[in-house]
C-alpha cells in the first residue's frame, strides 16, 4: 500500500509499532526494510525526510489486522 503526506511521523511508528505482524517499507531501490526494527525506523526516515513530512511511502503489511490499523491511521490522522 501507498501511505502519503505522513505529518505525525511518531503516531506513524506507534502504529507500526502496534501492529502484530511484519510491516516493511519498500525502498525506490526494491528493498525491503522491516519497520519493526527501531534501528530501520531511524535510518529509513533519515533518508526519506528530511522537513519532518514524509511526501509518500510504500508499505507492506502481512497481516489483515495490520493493513486496517495502518489504512485506520492515515484516515485519522
């Protein structure tokens, strides 16, 4: 799934953080990195933003539960 203009970059990882199963960003370069992993999280978002708006992401979510928290969090927020 695409996620875009991402403003509330901590409610953003408490909800990955929330998730039960896998959540990965996919890279422009194909990669995927698990965002589950704080130490992912940081280099990541280092690399993508850098004003404190994350433009547009590609995620993938494992789990049913996952995608509804994640589709959840860009409706609210």
């Amino acid at each position: 799934m695409k996620v875009q203009n991402i403003t509330n970059i901590e409610g953003f990882f408490k909800t990955v953080d929330a998730c039960k199963g896998k959540i990965e960003l996919v890279t422009g370069e194909g990669d995927r990195l698990n965002l589950k992993s704080k130490l992912s999280q940081y280099v990541s978002m280092a690399n993508i933003f850098s004003n404190g708006e994350i433009p547009e992401l590609e995620i993938i979510a494992y789990e049913k539960e996952d995608v509804d928290r994640m589709i959840e969090f860009m409706m609210n927020n």
